[in-house]
C-alpha cells in the first residue's frame, strides 16, 4: 500500500509541476511599462509626466501594474503612485486596440514656504494602440482624461495689531480635468 502511495504522489508532483509550468508559461506575463506624456494642464511649471509601471499580464487580455512617476500641475511637482488596470481588445495579437483605467494618490514633491499641498487623488481614463516589435519589446500611444485634486493651505500671518496675532490658515481644493497623451515603451 505504502507502494502504490509513493507513485501516486510522484505521479501528482509531475502532474502539479506541468500545471505550473503552463500557467506561467500561458497565462501570466510579467510587463514593465516606461510611460513619457504631455497633459493640457497649463497652469502649471511643466506639462510632462512620466512614470514606471510594473505589473502582470493574465491571459493575454487583461493588465494590472502599480505605477510610480513624476508630474506638474497646479500646486507643484508631483509623485504619482497609481494602479493601473488595461483591457486588450483584441487577445493573442502584436497589435491591439486597448482601454485603460487609472487611479491613484498624488505626494507633492515641492513645500512651499506661503502654501502647502497634501497629497491628493487622481482617476482617469485612457484608449490607445500597442504593438509589440518581437515577443518581448513594444511601444504604445494613448490618449485620455484624467481628473485630479488637491488640496492646499496657506502658512502666512498677518499682524493687525501689535498685541494680538490673526492668522487665517486658508485652505484651497484645487480639482482640474485634463486630457493626456501618452507614448510607452512595453517589456514583457
């Protein structure tokens, strides 16, 4: 008895390691994703962004990355930390249409000394085009909508008198929409 139960756990260790190996092989991609873009936010110091995402691949159809950039806009330069989740039209294919969900918190990177952002949020969406060159390098372009805001408070003092001090600490929300285009370079 003892026999037949070594075999049958050798035959089910083989059987569980080519599993393994197709869901890995078939299922799952890891992706690394280098995003440069320009937003139509113009009030801002600079309309570039970039950002790294890193993420995973499952089925040939689906994509879900954490991200990590660097961005202008209202109140200044910008840490984005988002997730990012992509849905391939069309699977199994070097050139795909797609349409891409992004969310995400935005650490401000500049402390100014008579405002101060806290972190804020951001969302949006995008639809673009990808196509990979071979089996592991491609770019993509897209173009999108993104909603961020922000807010902020005022660290000044204002004096009306010599003995008692008045200040205001003023808090702002900043909220824009804006649109993006977006160039990546795809590493699977």
């Amino acid at each position: 008895m003892k026999k037949i139960l070594a075999v049958f756990a050798l035959m089910s260790l083989g059987l569980y390691t080519t599993a393994q190996t197709e869901l890995t092989s078939n299922n799952l991609d890891y992706i690394t994703s280098v995003n440069l873009g320009v937003n139509t936010d113009f009030n801002t110091a600079s309309n570039f962004a970039m950002s790294i995402n890193n993420g995973v691949l499952l089925r040939q159809r689906y994509m879900l990355s954490l991200g990590v950039g660097l961005e202008g806009n209202q109140t200044g330069m910008q840490l984005p930390m988002t997730f990012e989740g992509k849905y391939l039209i069309l699977k199994n294919r070097k050139k795909t249409p797609f349409v891409s969900f992004t969310t995400g918190y935005l650490q401000p990177l500049q402390r100014g000394y008579w405002q101060r952002a806290e972190g804020g949020f951001t969302a949006g969406v995008q639809v673009g085009f990808q196509n990979f060159f071979s089996e592991h390098v491609g770019i993509a372009t897209s173009v999108g909508f993104r909603h961020w805001q922000q807010r902020t408070h005022d660290n000044y003092y204002y004096y009306y008198d010599d003995i008692l001090p008045f200040s205001p600490h003023g808090s702002y929300l900043y909220v824009s929409n804006r649109f993006e285009v977006k160039f990546a370079f795809i590493f699977k």
